[in-house]
C-alpha cells in the first residue's frame, strides 16, 4: 500500500479525528474524496486504503464508492464538465448544449478526452432551475447556458485557460476540488473572494430590502459563541432567573401539626386545588396525552387511517374497542348480499369455485339454518352451542 502519499495518510488521520472515536466510520465519505484526490478517481487502491485506516472490509467502503455520483470509478479529466439535462433545463435547451459538447468533444457520457482535460457527463439535476440550462466545471456553476456559450468555456479549457464560473470561486481541477470536499480549505491566494452570488438567489433579500423586511432584534455582526460560551451564558441566565424567582418557603404547620396547602391562583389562599378550568382559563375537555394510552390503543388509532378518521386525542374522542363478533347468519347474509351484487363475467368462474356447494351454502343462508340444520344464532361468539 504505498499509493498514497504521506501527506494523504496525515490528512486522513486529521479527518478520523474530526469524529467520535467509536463513530470513525462516518468518516469514509470525506476519505473517499481524499484518494480522490490524489488519483483522480476511487481506484480498487483507494478502496483498500480507506477500509485498512478505518477498520472496515473493502465490500463496505466499496458499496459505498459505488452509489454516490461524485466518486468516480474509472479515471477521470482534469476537468469534469456536467451538463443538466433533467426536465427543466432540457425544456430550457440543455439535452442541446450536451450535443454541442459531445460532437466537438468526439466523447460521450462519462468518458474522457485522448488528452485527459476533460470528462463530459450527463447531470440528471444540479438543483439550479432558476439558472437553467446550467452546466459545471468540477462543480462550479456556468448560468443561462447556450451551445455556443457552453462551447466557448470547453475551448477556452482545451487551450489551458480557466474561464470564470458565474458564480463561485475560480476554477480548479477535479484533484483540487476533491481536496476540498474532503473538507481543506482552498490555498490558493485569493480563489474564494472571486465570483458572487446570483440575482435569483438574492430575490428573496432584494423583496425584503424593499417591504422593509427584517428578523427582530438580529445584528449581523454578532459572533458565533463558541459551545463553552454558550454552556456558561445559559448557566449566567439560569442563575439570575432563580435568584429574581427564589423558591416558595415551605408552608408551615397547623396546631395539629399538619402542613398548610399552600394557596394556588384558582382558589385565591383556600385550602383546596384550583381546578383546571380556573388554572389555565380554558373549558376544553381534559384530554390524556398519547403516551398514557396502551401501545395497543394507540398502534390501532393510527393504523389505516383516513379522512374520517378522528384525531386520535381531540376532546370527545373514543377509544376504539372491539364488539361483539357478527352471528354466523349476519356474516353469511352480507356474503351472499356481496356475490348476489357482483356476479362473474360471462361465464367465468373463479379457480375451484364450485357451483353446487355456493348454491346449497346460500339456500342454508336464506334458511337461516347451519349446514346440519342447526341455527346459527344458538352459537356464541366462540362457536360454542349453548
């Protein structure tokens, strides 16, 4: 295993580290962008890496590997063009812009150019409707594409340039992108101040500047405490709340030593409890929570539910509970009621189905008798006689 480079096996140290000790595998997804970018794809070599520094076997990492998009499988340009050509933007004209690139290119989805610049690909959607069509350079966002534009920016890439994104940092390569999935920060001087929003992504900040729109109480230039600040400002707010709320005094005794109930704001210093009305100003029906009803109870309340279906703790509703079984003569009279309204097609019958016993059987219904002449209502719920 000597793929990768030390610098590689310090940085995947320094992402294990990131996590708690006994959840280290979450670490697989940033460590797979790590070998990455060092090779340019997961390579069978990547795959074993990962699993050796995280204790996992290779079908584990590899399952992994193999469903996210963004880790490739095979190697992979310098530049990784993708072009969106889900509904909106092919509405929009992006299955032509992929055309364009295809034809000039001589590649098709997911392969690479005879120098090993650029991979085009198919994008099912890179979330950006609002800019559509939209393509990307390993990532980074080209807006309101057309096949001349979009071919502009791939020749500009064939001839060593780096064209700028509409939004974002400046261009990178894949390896160079893929260090910073991995979570490092971009050294290049200056790279992230490049670029800038969008206008769709600040409409909504455009409509709240003009109605006047603001979070109350917000200032933009508070800092970010860190969690022992936060722990020791709530602890602060905690104490001052109790010091200016002190606790009641005990209620003290009675001449027969009993304890005094102490007054409450519904019986104004009686000795008895308010009542809910008078406590909380509300005549609603008390309701139990969900948690007091048996797992049975509130299993059946929930289970195939549909619009008239109540809500299982509104005030005034039931808990539902099983009847009494139907009589063996109900239950038959609403089956016969049910082929009586729905015959076959034609002639069919289903499989097995036999005509003389489904005869007798409802003549035995209509009788209002059991097959052996006995009345069904002399039978309880349990099939016993009486």
């Amino acid at each position: 295993m000597n793929v990768f480079t030390e610098e590689t096996r310090l940085r995947a140290r320094e992402i294990i580290a990131r996590y708690p000790a006994d959840r280290s595998r979450s670490a697989l997804l940033p460590l797979l962008h790590l070998v990455q970018s060092e090779e340019g794809y997961v390579s069978p070599a990547g795959v074993e890496f990962c699993a050796e520094v995280l204790g996992l076997n290779k079908a584990q990492v590899g399952a992994v590997a193999t469903f996210y998009t963004m880790y490739k499988r095979k190697p992979t340009g310098d530049y990784l063009v993708s072009v969106c050509t889900n509904t909106m933007c092919d509405v929009l004209g992006g299955q032509a812009v992929y055309d364009t690139l295809a034809e000039h290119l001589g590649v098709g989805h997911e392969e690479t150019t005879a120098d090993g610049k650029i991979t085009l690909e198919h994008a099912e959607c890179l979330a950006a409707c609002d800019y559509g069509p939209v393509m990307t350079v390993n990532y980074d966002f080209f807006d309101n594409v057309e096949p001349q534009g979009a071919l502009g920016v791939v020749q500009e890439l064939q001839a060593g340039g780096r064209p700028m994104p509409t939004r974002g940092a400046r261009l990178c390569t894949l390896k160079e992108m893929a260090v910073q999935l991995a979570g490092f920060a971009d050294e290049r001087d200056g790279a992230v101040a490049d670029g800038g929003p969008g206008e769709p992504s600040l409409r909504g900040l455009r409509l709240a500047e003009q109605h006047g729109i603001s979070v109350p109480g917000f200032d933009p230039r508070t800092p970010i405490r860190s969690k022992a600040e936060a722990d020791r400002a709530a602890a602060e707010a905690k104490a001052k709340a109790e010091a200016e709320n002190p606790a009641p005094a005990p209620a003290k005794a009675d001449a027969t030593g009993t304890p005094a109930k102490a007054a409450t704001p519904g019986n104004a210093g009686a000795a008895e409890p308010a009542t809910p009305e008078a406590a909380s100003g509300s005549t609603a029906p008390d309701v139990k929570a969900p948690d007091d009803k048996s797992p049975q109870v509130r299993t059946a309340e929930t289970r195939q539910p549909d619009a008239r279906t109540p809500v299982a703790d509104a005030p005034g509703t039931k808990v539902p509970t099983d009847g009494p079984a139907p009589a063996p003569r109900d239950a038959r009279a609403a089956e016969a009621a049910g082929v009586a309204a729905n015959p076959p097609a034609g002639d069919g019958k289903p499989a097995g189905d036999a005509a003389g016993a489904q005869e007798r059987n409802l003549k035995d219904a209509a009788a209002g008798t059991d097959a052996d002449g006995a009345d069904p209502a002399d039978a309880n719920g349990t099939g016993v006689r009486k």
